[in-house]
C-alpha cells in the first residue's frame, strides 16, 4: 500500500474502512451476504488451504523485502515467476526502514506450487532496488503502486498507478523490461487519473493468442467502483489512443461505444489470467470483504451469469480460519495454477500498528 501521506488524501488505515475491512471487524464471511451483481453462484465450494506467509522476517528480509504486500507474477521471457511488489520496506513494520516500490522477487517455476513458492533473488541483485529511481514523499508523488504484469513475447510490461497522496492517483504509466525483468524502463503517462471517470486507475490484463489483442479490466484505486473493459492490440500496448473500450450503445454491447461497466461492485484488486482454456478473474471485493474469483469463456462474456467463488472472506485478528482472514486485500494468480490447483498471494495489513504486512500463499482446489 502506501506511507501515510502529509496531504489531505486518504489515510491508510480510512483506505481500508472504505473497503470494509477494519481491525475491529467481526467478519464478512461469504454466508449471509448477497452475491449482488453475480447471478451463477458455483454449486459446490472448493477446498482452500492456508499454506502460509511468503514474505517477512527470514524470509525475503535477506533481499531487504521485510514489510510488503502484493506479489503480482508473471512468467519471465526467460521462464523463471517474477512477482511484483507494492510499498515495501526493509525492517518490520509499515514506514521502518529504507522504503521502496514497487519491487520484484524471482522465484523457482520448477519448485511445486503445492510445496510453496520459493523466491531465489531480487531484482537488483543481493538487495531488492526499486524497479526504477524516484523519490517518496516528493511533491506531487508520494509513491507509484503496481497494478499488473504482463509478458509479451520478450518483453515485459507493467502497469503502474502514480499517487500524488494515497489514494489519488494522478496518472498511470507502463513500463517495460527486455531483460525479464532485471531493468525496467519508464515510460510517459498513458492515462490521467480522471480519465474514463476514474476507470482507468487499478488495471488488470491478459493477452489472447486467438487475435493478438490485450485485454484489460480496469476500475478506480478507491475500491468503490466497478470495472470497465479495454482491448488493444499486442503491439500498440503502450499507446493509449490504440486502446478500445466496450460498451452498450444503441441497445446492443460493442467495441469503440463509450466504456459502459461490465460488472458493477467495490473493486480492489484484480488478476485476469487463461487457464486452460478458461478465463479467470481474481479479485478483492471491498464491497463484501472477499477474495473472488469468476469463470468464463471469454473476454466479452456476461460475468453476471459466469461461476461464482468466494475464495477467502475478512475475520477477527485473534480469530483467523482456514479461509478467514484478517484485513485482506489483493488475489494474484500464480504462474504454473491450474483450474484444479489455483494458488494465490493475498495481502494482510493490520492497520494501527502497522504488522504484520505482508503476503501470504492460498491453494484452492476444486473451482471446476
């Protein structure tokens, strides 16, 4: 997430009340709470498993990674998991400590996801570097969060929200590695944080072999607004005029109408992958206090009537279960999961005194 800022924009710990997630919590399991918009509730639960904490003391501390969150993966050009990481700081404990974002950690694609992801370095070698220079707390950034990360063919791109204050975002940019991920160039802007209404902050994409285009959902980074579609060809993703939005004009849906939602909600955030064939998306529910995860067969389907899971819901600290867990955010797919062994990174901060914070492994069996 992000050090407290000395502006007036959200706080860190009213960021996580805007999501429904408060240290006081008393939990929002998935019983008794409307599905909303989603109409195909899937049939029977799957079996989760809390595999255990990937980050902190001991663990990636030795790369100076010992307060982070996120992890969003990717599959390297040169075939090792990339995960990509938010604030992150270098002793225990939000804002202790030499602060950076985002960062990367390489991880072994040969090593079972059953047996918990293994980190082997760092993006800047024996210390984890920010994945390029800037300063925090200057004005008007504060820090430059990420959203998602793609490869494509032997470049990798990653999307990026710049805060001018947590919780406002200026801008987004992309930038791009030819070096499965060791350097990382800055690009310019691709949208002011105003543009499509606020649509286009937290972003999530995945590339379709069948017609070269790169799909992205998008939402606000405030968590309280649902999610739009773009589509862009492979080549042109970093140009922001190349970028399609689809919507429903005249009574039917299309490419190039107005950006119309395609799933209403309170979206934090997001990972859209193909697996298998199947088209899954992960994501935090602010709105319910949830990690879900959504079936379906394509990047146009009507995710109103695509399979429904709830993964994970918020609980007590002092109270966590298998699939309850205290102040939870994120939902990242890792590379090597299948529709029968889906493993995930969610992020827990316990706001106030700021530990733990830090992202934990999630096997989910049975979605299909």
């Amino acid at each position: 997430m992000s050090h407290e800022p000395s502006s007036s924009a959200l706080s860190r710990g009213s960021f996580l009340k805007l999501g429904g997630i408060t240290a006081a919590a008393t939990g929002l399991g998935a019983a008794g709470l409307e599905l909303g918009p989603l109409a195909a509730p899937a049939s029977a639960a799957p079996s989760i498993t809390r595999m255990g904490t990937v980050t902190g003391p001991d663990i990636t501390s030795g790369w100076g990674v010992t307060s982070t969150d996120l992890g969003i993966p990717a599959l390297t050009p040169d075939g090792r998991i990339l995960a990509i990481f938010g604030d992150t700081w270098s002793e225990q404990g939000v804002g202790n400590g030499d602060w950076r974002s985002p960062v990367g950690l390489y991880a072994d694609p040969e090593r079972p996801l059953a047996d918990g992801i293994g980190w082997t370095g760092a993006v800047g070698g024996d210390y984890a570097h920010q994945l390029v220079p800037y300063a925090h707390d200057s004005n008007p950034v504060s820090t430059i969060l990420p959203g998602d990360v793609i490869t494509l063919g032997d470049t990798m791109y990653l999307w990026v929200m710049v805060n001018h204050g947590f919780g406002t975002v200026g801008s987004t940019e992309i930038w791009s590695s030819s070096d499965s991920g060791e350097s990382w160039h800055r690009g310019g802007t691709m949208f002011e944080g105003g543009h499509a209404g606020g649509l286009m902050q937290q972003a999530t994409w995945t590339y379709s072999h069948d017609d070269d285009h790169v799909y992205v959902l998008t939402t606000g980074f405030q968590r309280d607004k649902p999610i739009i579609l773009h589509r862009v060809f492979g080549g042109a993703i970093m140009d922001s005029a190349a970028y399609e939005p689809w919507g429903y004009a005249n009574g039917a849906w299309g490419w190039g109408n107005p950006p119309t939602p395609v799933l209403e909600g309170s979206f934090g955030e997001m990972c859209w992958r193909i697996i298998d064939g199947t088209w899954v998306l992960s994501w935090f529910n602010a709105g319910e206090g949830t990690v879900d995860v959504l079936l379906h067969d394509g990047p146009t389907a009507n995710l109103h009537e695509a399979t429904h899971h709830q993964i994970l819901h918020n609980a007590p600290w002092g109270a966590e279960t298998e699939t309850g867990v205290s102040q939870l955010y994120g939902g990242y797919i890792v590379p090597g999961s299948t529709l029968d062994d889906l493993h995930l990174l969610v992020s827990q901060w316990r706001t106030g005194p700021d530990w733990p914070y830090w992202t934990q492994q999630f096997r989910v069996r049975g979605l299909v």
